[in-house]
C-alpha cells in the first residue's frame, strides 16, 4: 500500500506530464500535424491521474488529520 506522501508525489509528477503533452499537442497543431495519438496519450495519462487523485482521496480520508498550530511548525 503506497502511503500519502508516494501519491502526491506521483500526482505531481503526472500533473507535469499531462501539462507537456499539453503543449505537445499544440505545437502539433501549429505545425498542422495530426494530434489523434497524442491525444490517445493524453486520455490516458488523465485517467491515470484521476485513479491517483481517487487514492489520494481514500488515503486522505483513512489518516488521521494531523494538528497544527498557528503558525505551522510541528514541533
């Protein structure tokens, strides 16, 4: 089982990916390519990120919520 931590990371990671074939896609365009396979990359790297978002989520939910104080320091 990953912990919270691992996930947001991941989350993070795929976010920057999506973001690249992002601006993949438009340079296709501009150059007057055909982006139907990037777009096929696209869906699938949103669907994975949705699935990691979706376990952030039930990660988030099955730990106990940390206390802080004014502030934020955790000491």
């Amino acid at each position: 089982m990953a912990n919270l931590a691992s996930v947001r990371a991941e989350i993070d990671r795929a976010r920057k990916l999506v973001d690249r074939q992002r601006r993949d896609i438009l340079a296709l365009q501009r150059a007057d390519r055909s982006t139907a396979d990037a777009e096929l990359v696209l869906s699938r790297q949103l669907a994975r990120l949705d699935g990691l978002i979706g376990e952030r989520n039930r990660l988030q939910q099955v730990q106990p919520a940390r206390r802080r104080v004014l502030g934020g320091r955790s000491w």
